[in-house]
C-alpha cells in the first residue's frame, strides 16, 4: 500500500514525511522542492504481531508496512501556477491513497509569499485540481468514444465504459470527486485503466501551529465534510521522531497527542482504505499481512506468493482472538475453532492463516 502526500508549497509535507518516517530531509522556510519525490517504507504498528513473537519465538517478525511518498508541491499564487508534472501526476496516480496536507500554521515569510493559512479554500484549490485532471481524462476518452459511435465501431464494452463515464462527467462537471458516485462492479471493471485521481482515497492532514494544536475541532467538521481528517502538529512532530520513545511519550503526554504521528496515520489509512491483517506463524517466522476487506482466502493466498493462489486447495484457520483466550494452538484446536476453509473464505481481520497448496 502506498500513500501519497500531496498538497501546496510550504504546506509541510516534506515535515510531515520526516516526522512520519524519522527522516531528515531538508525542509525550509526557502528550501526548493527537489524534483524527484522522497519515498520511505514505514512499518505498522501492530501489537497483535508482538503477541505473536512472543508465543511462537520466531526467527524472523516481520510487519506489514506502508509505502510513504513525499512529493512536490504546486502553487496556489496564480502567477507562478505549476500543476503537478506529468511525471509527478503518473506517479500520484500508482498511489492507492492520497493524504493531502493543508497549512495550519502561520509563519511571517511563508504567509509574505503565500498568503495567510487558509486551509478551507486550499482544499478547494486541490480539489479543484484533481477534478480537472480527472476531467481531462474522462473529456478525452468520451470524445474517443463518440469518434467511434460515429464509424459505427461501437462495441458493448463501450456502451458500458460510455455509460459510466457519463456518470462520471456529470460528478466531475458539479465539482464533486468520483469518489461520491457508486458504479456498479461491471462500471467499476470498465473504468480500471484509468486511475483516476478523485476516485481514490483521500484522507486530509491538517497541519497545525503546535500552539493551537487541538483547538480546531469547527474547521475539522468541515473539512471532514468532504474527507476524513487528522490534525498534525507537523513541526513538533518531526522533533519527536527524533527523541527517544520516553522522551517522545512525555512530549506527546503535554500536547495531548494520543500516539505518534506515525501511529495515528496509518490508523486512519486502514479504516479510510478498508484494509485489514492478517498473519501467518510459525518457527520461522511471525509475519503480519495486509489486504482489503473483502478479499477471500485465494486473495490472502496471493498476497503471499502467487504460487500459492494459483495451486490453492485449503486455508488453515483460526483466528487471534481466540488463540490469545485460549492460550495455544492446540486449545484452540481442542475447542473446534481451528477451521479449513475453501477458495471462497472471507478472510476476516485477525485471521491466522495456513494455506496449503500444490503447483
Ligand atoms: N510553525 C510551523 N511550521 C511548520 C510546520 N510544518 C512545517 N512548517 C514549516 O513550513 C516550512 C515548509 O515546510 P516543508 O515541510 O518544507 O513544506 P513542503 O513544501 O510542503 O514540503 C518549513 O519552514 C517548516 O519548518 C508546523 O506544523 N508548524
Ligand atoms: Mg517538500
């Protein structure tokens, strides 16, 4: 899974990053956004696998992870208006979710270039943004579309592709992202090439003054009228990342933060992307996986290598809660919780898994 920050110039995104991944890369007050996007790989915070370690005393533990990428941001001053590169905007769209960063903070230099913090009309500003972009796309392969009604080359896939992105043109065209439109799962297969920005999911950090941090609960309920949203104290929190875990734990008590920024990001990626963990055990290894809600036991099964989709004939299965009740396997195998489960499983969040295969 891969997380895209994306937002204005001097938003702090390149902060954001830092205190999300503990990298120490250069931000500034007059710091130039460096061409290519900074990426990190950041573990998730799962107490469930350190459980886990501890029973099984693995060789290896390993957690599941999300891909963070810090990109660079566009203008909102008209003058100077730089959209995202194509290469920028070929990149944001492999992304599986968007975190938009808005200014909360106010600072003499940065408010002289870019105004005051206005974090309600950026949001606008961006969203705007990504609508037109998606309108572009959708504009170009409808007129492609009716090219080919024209010479009679109309397929029923077109009608189908036709008629979803009238759907989507007429969102796009009320300034509303894809995202609020359902389409049906034939739309939905029609659509996938595509990529569009507005459709994937987008979470809002507001990047605050760490002296105002948690007053903003008014500006938050409308910002969360369009996304759901987290409140960063962006610059102290890049401080923290580098502290010691006490010493960070003492700072975040007097703030009133609940857990690191880190912690607190990919708890909203899960419940605002729908994904959920699994894990697989043993004397080898303890390892945590992630897919979506939804998925079924060959979905799982391929996360882990597609060899095992392909010759899949069972998943063994039990789940973490009851293995943590009733303190072993083999309890968990005596109360007849332990399950084989076929091709069709829904795995659900907290599965055990053992997937026996044959290729
Ligand atoms: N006061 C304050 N300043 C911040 C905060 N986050 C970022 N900044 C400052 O804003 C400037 C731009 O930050 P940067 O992360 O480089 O922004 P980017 O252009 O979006 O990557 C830097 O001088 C940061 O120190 C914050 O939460 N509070
Ligand atoms: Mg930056």
């Amino acid at each position: 899974m891969r997380i895209g920050l994306i937002g204005l110039e001097k938003s702090g995104k390149t902060t954001i990053f830092n205190a999300l991944t503990g990298s120490q890369i250069d931000t500034g007050t007059f710091s130039q956004a460096k061409p290519e996007p900074n990426m990190a790989v950041v573990e998730v915070t799962d107490p469930r696998v350190i459980r886990l370690k501890d029973m099984y005393s693995p060789k290896k533990t390993t957690f599941a992870t999300i891909e963070c990428v810090d990109f660079g941001g566009f203008s909102s001053s008209e003058e100077k208006k730089q959209i995202f590169s194509p290469a920028e905007l070929a990149l944001i769209k492999n992304m599986d979710a968007l975190a938009l960063v808005l200014r909360n903070f106010q600072d003499d230099v940065i408010d002289e270039t870019h105004g005051r913090p206005d974090p309600l009309s950026d949001l606008d500003t961006i969203m705007t943004e990504l609508i037109i972009s998606d309108l572009i796309i959708a504009e170009n392969r409808m007129e492609r579309i009716e090219h080919a009604v024209k010479r009679g080359a109309m397929t029923p896939e077109m009608g189908l592709e036709k008629k979803a992105l009238e759907k989507i043109l007429e969102c796009l065209n009320e300034n509303r992202p894809i995202s609020t439109i359902d389409l049906s799962p034939d739309e939905t297969r029609q659509l996938r090439g595509f990529q569009f920005l507005t459709r994937k999911p987008l979470m809002v950090v507001l990047n605050s003054d760490e002296d105002r941090f948690g007053h903003h609960a008014e500006l938050i309920a409308e910002i969360e009228k369009h996304a759901q949203a987290i409140e960063f104290a962006g610059r102290f929190e890049m401080e923290l990342s580098g502290l010691s875990q006490e010493e960070a734990q003492e700072f975040m008590e007097d703030m009133n933060i609940e857990a690191s920024a880190k912690d607190r990001l990919t708890m909203l990626a899960y419940t605002v992307l729908g994904y959920i963990t699994f894990f697989t055990v043993g004397a080898d290894e303890v390892r945590a996986w992630t897919i979506m809600k939804g998925d079924t036991a060959v979905d799982a099964a391929g996360a882990i290598h597609s060899d095992l989709a392909r010759g899949f004939i069972r998943a063994e299965c039990f789940s973490y809660g009851d293995l943590m009740n009733l303190g072993s396997e083999k309890a968990v195998k005596d109360k007849g919780l332990f399950r084989l489960e076929g091709k069709n499983y829904l795995v659900q969040d907290g599965d055990i898994l053992n997937i026996r295969f044959s290729v």
